[in-house]
C-alpha cells in the first residue's frame, strides 16, 4: 500500500492488485485468460484509534486486451490515472498523488 498525505486532514491509501480472470467470449463457450491492474484510492483517517477509518472514494481498472503483453508498470499508470479521474481532488492533490506514486522507490533525503 502506498501512503500518500495531502494535507493535515486528509491521507491517502492506493493499493494495486493484478489478477487474472477467465472470460468467456459473448455467444459462445470459448473464453480466454485475461490480465488486469485494479488500483483503489481510500482516505485514512486515524482519528487517533487503535484501527485506523478507511473509506474507499475511487478505484480505476486497466485490463489487457487479447494478444496484449501484460506489464505491471503500464496497467499501474492506466488504472491510478483511470481512478484519479473519478476523484474530486483537485489538480494540484493529483499532481502530488502522481509525485508520490512516481518517487515511491526512492529515498528522499534533504
């Protein structure tokens, strides 16, 4: 889970998942494995409990299309962006959502 705070009030978590589903083809019985990324934006709210108030408020979905290669990195940048957009924050909490899923690996020392 990537941790992401916005301002004093308002913490996010973003979660990735990458299943695998089988699906059938419409008006037959032939189906085919199918790779996707699911991505769900939740706020924390600590509120200063022993278990933290999580609220899912979005969740964003990149599913490969038959013949795709499957690629963790691009089925992540497709679902977060596909999530962000069903999100009422504003440009500017986005942008740092984008620089704090993007800096993620990185150590940042000042």
């Amino acid at each position: 889970m990537l941790t992401i705070c916005l301002s004093d009030d308002l913490t996010l978590g973003i979660t990735f998942a990458h299943p695998t589903d089988f699906l059938l083809e419409e008006g037959n019985d032939i189906g085919h494995r199918v790779r996707y990324t699911h991505c769900e934006i939740f706020t924390i709210d600590e509120n200063g409990g022993l278990k933290p108030n999580v609220k899912m408020i979005a969740e964003g979905l990149a599913k490969c299309a038959v013949g795709d290669n499957f690629q963790k990195r691009v089925g992540r940048k497709i679902a977060l962006t596909r999530a962000l957009a069903k999100t009422t924050l504003s440009k500017e909490e986005r942008m740092r959502v984008w620089m704090g899923y993007l800096t993620r690996n990185h150590s940042l020392l000042t």
